[in-house]
C-alpha cells in the first residue's frame, strides 16, 4: 500500500510544471549565488586621513591603509573639519586624525619608556558615519586592527578558517535553508493543495492507516531533499573548492533530523490550515523566526538573554552549531552527539504531534 501511495506522488511531482524545475534551480542559486551576496564582510569604505605628525611613522600607517582591501583611501585633509564635511555630505565613511606625536609615542613604546598618559597629541582619532551601523562598527574594528598592527605589538592566529574566508563559514549553514524548503514547504503546501482541490476526501474515505499517509507524502521529499544535499555539496567543491573536513555521513544524518523536524512542521501547518495561503502565511511567520534565532546570520551569544533561551528549544540552531562543526571544524559524531540528540528529541516530539493532528475521516 505505502508503495503505490509513493508512486502517486512521484507521478503528481512529474507531472507538475513547476516543481522539477524548483528541484534543479534551487540549489545551484543558494550554492552559487547566495554565498557571494549573504557575506556579512564590509569592504569599499571611504576613508579620509588627517596626518597632523607628517612622520614616518605616520606615513607607513597611511600606505597600510591605501594598500586594505577593505578601504577607498580617498585621500589626506587638511584638518578634521574639512575631513568631516566629507562625511556630511556622504563623500567619506570615516575619518581617521593622526596626532602630532604619534611616530614620537611609538618610538617611545619601542624604547619600552613610560608614556605620558595625560597627553593626547599622540593618540589616533577614529570618527565613522555610524548611520550604517555595521558599517561603521566593522570600519572602526579594520582600522583600529590596521593602527595597532602598524609597529607589530598584536599578533593572531586564527584557527579552522585562517584566511577567513566567510563563503566557508556560510556554505554549511545554507543547507539548513535548501532542507526548509525541500521537507518544509513543499509538503505543506501539497497536502493543503489536495485539500482545496477536494482529492483528500478520496483518500480519508479509504481504509490506509493515517501514518501511511503520511509517510507516503513525506517519503518522496525526504529523498528529493537528500539529492538536493548530494548537489550543494557538489557544487561547494566544484565552484568553490570547499569540502567538508569532517565524515559526510554525519552530514547526511544531521539532514536527516531537520528534514524530519520542518517536515512534522509543515504537517502540523497543514492539518490547521484550511487554504493555501493561510498555510504559506503560518510557515513564513514561523520559519523567519526560526532562522533569525538560529545563528544561521550572527552568533547566538550576542542576543539578549530571554532571545538566546529560545535556542534551547530552536533545531535549526542545532543542525547549524553541528554541520559547522563537522564541515568547518572536522568534528566527528562525539563533538555533536548533543546537538544530534536534541535533533532526534525535537524532531520526534513534532512527528507525533504530526500524526495525532490529523483527522482522517473514515
């Protein structure tokens, strides 16, 4: 019976104009588009400099900002309210002033003699159009990291992704996406689909078990999600070079328990929906805010405390912590056996809610 159930719906899915072609489209746009587009760097920031020390010293800080690629160096002003009109009137992001002593404060740091504290002629002005907060924020932080490493005094070493390279930090997070749709949506909306259309009676008049109905529905698009997977991951080498450093069979897994959480989900959407877009309404309400407390974008960490509680209770932060592990990091089934069981935990909770919430009539 389950068999003849699945092949109904590979029929309904070849038949349909639509949802090959979403099928295919689908993950070559998130592979090969979204990475270049979602990248939280900031580059192309204007900046003017106001050198007040016309030292050498100053002058290697000056060419280690021409030679970022993370600023326009649109030049030195005269004095830092010319630098600031610039600002005003949208021709410079930020301002950097220069002390008159600041080559003389480095030599003195240099000599390992004490600095006067009280004295400010030394010190470096960072003035940043904070209208584009991140911009700024991220402007400030290039710059101040330029200034402190101009005599050598910072160091760092950066670990698992040492040329910080965002499209690796991105990729693993964006399957969570690709399964949303593949085991999320789509399910919801055919089901509801049916029952606009009326063929949904046909099946609740028959005597199939209310699970194999279910299963019959989520089947084809479980396997649809796990080519969709096997594609991205294709694509992650082959346009970018990007691989996963850790066994992908833990990937498959981790996709897996998502699919089997956002497919219960979007059953439990259909069986209270009664139209369409009411299901598209209810699953776009609860998906954006699925994503948005994920981690899929910032750290979970910079949340308020009441926001970060919700992540206890979110797969999607789970599946997003433990793919990046695994594909950025290397870790094996031990480094995320907690996410994996919260996974396995959250997901079998919605399937049988799936199954208890809808009504079959007989």
């Amino acid at each position: 019976m389950l068999r003849y159930l699945i092949q109904k719906e590979f029929l309904q899915i070849r038949r349909n104009a639509f949802l090959p072609r979403l099928i295919i489209v689908f993950p070559i746009v998130i592979m090969c588009v979204t990475p270049w587009v979602m990248s939280m760097e900031v580059k192309n920031i204007v900046v003017d400099v106001v050198d007040n020390d016309r030292s050498a010293a100053s002058q290697r800080l000056v060419h280690d900002i021409e030679a970022s690629r993370y600023f326009i160096f649109h030049g030195q002003k005269p004095s830092y309210q010319a630098a600031l009109d610039e600002v005003e009137h949208g021709q410079a992001d930020m301002v950097l002033v220069i002390g008159e002593d600041y080559g003389k404060m480095l030599d003195m740091a240099a000599a390992r003699q004490p600095l006067p504290l009280t004295s400010r002629e030394g010190r470096l002005l960072i003035a940043a159009n904070a209208v584009g907060g991140t911009k700024a924020a991220m402007g400030s932080a290039y710059l101040t990291q330029i200034a402190s490493g101009s005599d050598g005094a910072i160091r760092s070493l950066l670990l698992y992704n040492k040329h910080q390279n965002y499209k690796l930090f991105m990729i693993p997070a964006l399957f969570a996406i690709v399964m949303m749709l593949m085991t999320g949506f789509l399910p919801t909306l055919n089901i509801v689909g049916e029952k606009e259309n009326g063929t949904i009676e046909q099946i609740n008049v028959t005597p199939v078990p209310k699970w194999v109905f279910i299963l019959a529905k989520l089947i084809p698009y479980w396997l649809i999600a796990l080519f969709v997977i096997t594609v991205s991951l294709v694509l992650a080498w082959a346009v970018y070079g990007i691989t996963s450093q850790g066994p992908l069979w833990l990937i498959y897994v981790l996709a897996m328990l998502l699919a089997l959480f956002f497919s219960s989900f979007g059953l439990i959407v259909s069986n209270y929906s009664d139209t369409m877009q009411q299901a598209i309404f209810v699953m776009w309400f609860f998906v954006v805010c699925i994503l948005l407390l994920s981690g899929l974008f910032t750290p979970t960490r910079s949340m308020p405390h009441w926001a970060y509680l919700t992540t206890y209770v979110n797969p999607m932060h789970y599946f997003i912590d433990a793919i990046r592990t695994v594909f950025v990091r290397g870790g094996g089934f031990s480094a995320i056996s907690h996410q994996v069981s919260a996974l396995c935990v959250i997901g079998s909770f919605m399937a049988v809610w799936a199954v208890k919430s809808y009504k079959k009539n007989s």
